[in-house]
C-alpha cells in the first residue's frame, strides 16, 4: 500500500470516529430531556427562622449599642422602573432614619453635637491653607484681569471706529468746503457772484487777502501794519530776512557808545585772572570710609 493510500484510510477512520462520538451525545441529551425530574419545593419553615431570628436578636443590648432605626412607613412605589419617584422614596426613609436616630442618641444621654468652645486641630496647616488662598486669589485676580482686557480690547475697537468715524467726517466737510471754495472762485473769475446767501464761506477780495493776515487791531505805520510784540522781538533776535553777514561789526557809532559800559561789573570776580589753587579735589573712596 502507497503512502497516499495510507493518509486517505487514516482520515476516513477519524471521519466516521467523530459521526459516531456526535450520534451518542445526541442521543444522551435526548435521554436526558425525557427524564422527569421532580419540581423544586420552596418550604417556608418559620418556626425554624424564628428561632434564628431570636438568637442573633440583640434587643437585650442598649439602643446605642445596636443603632438599629425600622421605618414607621414601609416603601410604596406605584412603578418600579421610575427612577425618580423610587429615589425619592428612599431620601424620605434616609432622612426619617436620620432625624429617628438623633433622638435616640440624645436619649442615651451621648453628645451628637460639637460644643461651641471646642477646638480640633485641622487636617491641613495653616501655611498650606494659606497657599490655597493665595492660589484662589490669583485665579480671581487672573479673571478679573482677562476681562478688563477684554472691555479694554472692546472700548478700543469701539474707539478706534469712532476716530474712524470722525475722521471720514472731517474729510467729507473738507471737501464740501472745498467744493464750495472751488465754486466761489470760478465765480469770482466770471464775475457772477449769484446769490451769496447760498455759501457759507465768506469771500475776501484780492485786497483784503493781505489784511487779513494780521490782527485787525495791530498799530499801522507808514501804511503798512506791523507785527506783534513778540513777532518783533523774534525779528530783533533772529533777524527778519535780508543781509546778515556784518550785522554785529562794530561803527564808529558803536565803538563810542559807553550806556552799556558797568564799572561795577568790571570789577567783580568774574572778570579777576583765574586762581592757581583751583578747585578742590574730592577725597578717595578710602579716606571718605574713614572720615565716617
């Protein structure tokens, strides 16, 4: 016999081992379904679970001892899959168990509550309580701060549209009067002035263009207006245009004119040759250690 003849009986051996193995379970199971088993009996023996009841019962010991609380009205719920009515049923029963169990341990004569004058150490010290605080103070500050920064961010966004606003303004009333400006001289060049009233620019004439220059009230020589005290002593000091080089050469006029000539002044320390002690020095670092 071949190998591969060999293989192919082996295989078929397995085959016909697994139809056999799979017909008995399946007949063990069918055997199985057809037994009759007896139903269970639930038996309620209470005599039995009195007497347990009784020996683990610990009524002979205090109250406070057991802290055991029964609720006066058991709990009623009308629909078991409401969530909301059923915990709240229990929050009634806890908190009737809570106020119960007060009085119970008042009656014992035990104290529930902390006296006024009593003092615990706490769970975490001061140093560290103070840094929680410090924390919680920069957290506030911190958004205090990011809003004032945001209503700054604002007022300045609403600033900068309002400038944006005046500024488009002015540029329209710019050019509305110079519009009208433009207007009132190529008038003037045709000589059809029209209606004046329908400008509100007034109108100077060529003449009055110099006039207008100066103050209506500044003093007039030889025709001519002249300016300002301060305009004057500016002239004075600076010169007003022309030739300048020269100016301050001395005449024969000047050279001989003695007002501003003081012989107090020329005998003063200022005009004294210079000493030859001259100034003090400072002392050295160490020796100002040592004055003091």
């Amino acid at each position: 016999m071949s190998d591969s003849e060999h293989e192919y009986s082996e295989n078929e051996n397995d085959a016909i081992y697994d139809d056999e193995e799979t017909a008995l379970e399946m007949a063990a199971l069918e055997s199985s379904a057809m037994i009759e088993r007896p139903a269970k009996e639930f038996i309620n023996h209470k005599a039995a679970l009195s007497a347990l009841l009784e020996e683990i019962s610990q009524k002979s010991l205090k109250w406070i001892h057991r802290c055991d609380i029964v609720s006066t009205q058991p709990i009623v719920v009308e629909k078991a899959d409401n969530d909301l009515d059923r915990e709240l049923k229990f929050y009634q029963q806890g908190l009737e168990a809570a106020i119960l169990g007060k009085q119970e341990v008042l009656n014992a004569g035990v104290p529930f509550e902390r006296p006024n004058d009593y003092f615990a150490e706490m769970v975490k010290s001061d140093s560290h309580m103070a840094r929680i605080r410090q924390k919680l103070l920069d957290q506030q500050k911190g958004i205090q701060n990011a809003e004032e920064a945001k209503k700054q961010r604002e007022l300045r966004k609403y600033g900068k549209k309002i400038q944006h606003e005046k500024l488009k303004e002015r540029e329209d009333q710019k050019k509305v009067a110079l519009d009208k400006i433009a207007t009132i001289k190529k008038r003037l060049r045709s000589g059809d002035l029209g209606d004046a009233d329908d400008f509100d620019i007034g109108v100077d004439s060529d003449g009055d263009d110099k006039k207008s220059r100066f103050n209506r009230g500044a003093k007039v020589k030889n025709g001519r207006p002249q300016p300002n005290k301060k305009r004057q002593n500016k002239n004075e000091k600076f010169g007003y245009g022309g030739k300048k080089r020269g100016m301050k050469n001395n005449t024969s006029d000047s050279a001989a004119d003695m007002s501003s000539f003081s012989v107090k002044r020329n005998k003063s320390s200022t005009f004294s040759a210079p000493s030859k002690k001259g100034k003090a020095q400072r002392p050295g670092k160490a020796k100002r250690q040592r004055a003091h």
